[in-house]
C-alpha cells in the first residue's frame, strides 16, 4: 500500500463508499488520506467523510465471523457441478 500511496486497501473503501478513508486500522497506511487532511486543515477540501465507528471499533473475531458467514453465503450461492 505504500507504493500506492494507500490504494492497497482500495477494498475497504467499497465497503463504506462514503469514506474518504481506505485505510481503517492503524497499520493500513493510507498517503492519500492523509493528503486529503492535509487539504482539509488549509481549507481547500471539506466534509471529509471517515469510516463508520463500529467498523473502527470491531474485534477481530467480529470480522472472523463476517468473513465466515459471507464465505457460506457465497458457498450457498455456487452451483455444484
């Protein structure tokens, strides 16, 4: 994601479309984002929309189980041969 000044985490943001955010937790380093602050603080952006708290907030087993369920559902979905 560095290289991509925060691209890498470009996922995120389909998620939670409103964000202006793609990084969500600490680790993802998102450049871009940090530019947009950046604008903001001199006043040439505004409304900068960050991701929702209780995704911040979320515990890893939380996403555990996310991702366990929508790989059932999407399990669900496929047709067997």
């Amino acid at each position: 994601a560095l290289l991509t000044l925060g691209e890498g985490w470009h996922n995120n943001h389909h998620h939670h479309m409103l964000s202006c955010r793609q990084g969500f937790r600490w680790w993802q380093i998102d450049i871009t984002y940090y530019g947009l602050v950046l604008l903001s603080w001199l006043g040439l952006v505004w409304d900068l929309r960050k991701p929702p708290t209780d995704v911040l907030n979320a515990t890893r087993a939380a996403r555990t189980r996310a991702l366990v369920t929508a790989a059932a559902v999407k399990a669900a979905e496929t047709p067997t041969p």
